[in-house]
C-alpha cells in the first residue's frame, strides 16, 4: 500500500507521516507513506494507491480527483481537525477506506 500525502512545500506533513508511519506499524500494516510539495504532485501520483492532500492545498482537489481518476487512484483531503492534530490513525484510516473503495 503506497500512500502519498499533499502539502503546500512537503513539509508541514512530514510529522503527519511519521505518525502514520507508526500507527501502520503497531497495526502490522506494511505500507510506504510520503509527502511531497504540490508542484511535485503530478510526478508521485503514478507511484501512489491513493493521494490525500492536506487543508492548505484542498483547492486543488477537484484538478487532482480528475487526474486520480485517469489513473485509478483515488484522491480526497484530510479532515482538518486529523491533520491538526497529526491523528495519524485516523488518517491512516482514511486512506485505507480509499484504496479499498469503502
């Protein structure tokens, strides 16, 4: 399971992904979690099972959900309470439920 993670620079989820990370851990769930800047956004996707973009760059959903779905990988933005918080089982949960069409 290969979950890439959106931000404005790819950096302000850095700590969202290490809590992911640890969350996939604890539960055995075998997965790569990333995180790149917007600009690098159209590179990563093909190496994604799903795309999930932080708060500060939602606008960008609808152009995302349509190249997504061009590759079959699904796109949508994280709770902005989840990502406040850095709940990274939540988030965790959230892509999961993506990639299996839940």
């Amino acid at each position: 399971m290969k979950i890439l993670l959106c931000c404005s620079a790819g950096m302000s989820t850095s700590l969202l992904v290490s809590k992911m990370e640890a969350s996939a851990k604890s539960q055995g769930i075998d997965c790569k979690i990333w995180a790149v800047g917007s600009t690098e956004i159209n590179e990563q996707i093909n190496h994604a099972d799903v795309l999930l973009l932080g708060p500060q760059v939602r606008y960008l959903l609808a152009q995302l959900k349509k190249a997504g779905a061009e590759k079959g990988i699904p796109v949508d933005s994280i709770n902005p309470r989840h990502y406040g918080l850095c709940n990274g089982e939540e988030v965790l949960k959230q892509a999961i439920h993506l990639i299996k069409g839940e």
